[in-house]
C-alpha cells in the first residue's frame, strides 16, 4: 500500500474515533499513529490530515452541508462523513501536497474499503462537486 495512502487510511481511524471520543490525549493518538505505520514514516501527513479537520470541522461541515443536497453532515454515515470531512481538508487546504484528482481517488478507495455499498458514489459525488467548484 502507497504510504500515504495508509496514512489517510490511519487519520480516517483517527477522525471515526473523535466522532465516538473526542477526549482521547494528543499522546495516545500520536502513538496510535506512530504503532500503525510503523516504518512507513508518513506520521506528520497523518496527523496534520486530523489536526486540520478537526481544526476547521465547523467550515468544512458547513461546506458540505451545502454541497450535499438534502444531507445534513450530522446525518451521514460516520464513516463517510470522516472521508468527507478528511478529502475537503486535503482539497482545500493541502492541493499544494495533493491534486485534487487524487483526492477523489483515495477518498473513494476509502469509501470502499470502509463504507457502505453506495458510500463510493456518495463520496464520489461530493467531492467532485467540491472540486469543480473549489468548496464554494
């Protein structure tokens, strides 16, 4: 697996996570974080994938609510919500890092591995809204 990939795939666990217990210490989820990808050495990709969404969650929520016809994010999927949330962060904020066209991709290979049967689309169909019309 690409190593960057497996850092989104890591910040992911992260962000479910923080839906579920967001009083988990910096330490305990650095540490999660360095025990997971080990020698893959992307720990400050994964970590400021978090830190950034959680940092400006309201924004990037506020974002997708309008995008996402009819779906309020409080609503969606927690897992899908999370790949929303982490592929609009890295779109908006981290395009210098990452083309956009490549965080539809990982994000739907996400979706994928950790979604439901339609999480693919939904994801795909944000997300592509979002980067065509640069998060506005």
């Amino acid at each position: 697996m690409n190593p960057r990939t497996r850092a989104r795939e890591v910040a992911l666990q992260l962000l479910f996570q923080y839906d579920i217990n967001p009083w988990v210490s910096i330490d305990a989820m650095a540490r999660f974080v360095r025990d997971r990808l080990g020698p893959v050495r992307e720990d400050d990709f994964s970590l400021k994938l978090y830190h950034g969404v959680i940092e400006i969650r309201e924004e990037i929520d506020t974002r997708l609510s309008a995008i996402a016809e009819n779906w309020r994010v409080s609503r969606m999927a927690s897992v899908d919500r999370n790949i929303l949330r982490m592929g609009a962060y890295e779109m908006l904020h981290m395009a210098d890092i990452t083309p956009g066209p490549v965080v539809l991709d990982e994000a739907i290979e996400l979706a994928r591995r950790y979604g439901s049967e339609d999480s693919p689309a939904f994801v795909n169909g944000i997300l592509d809204r979002l980067f065509r019309t640069g998060g506005k």
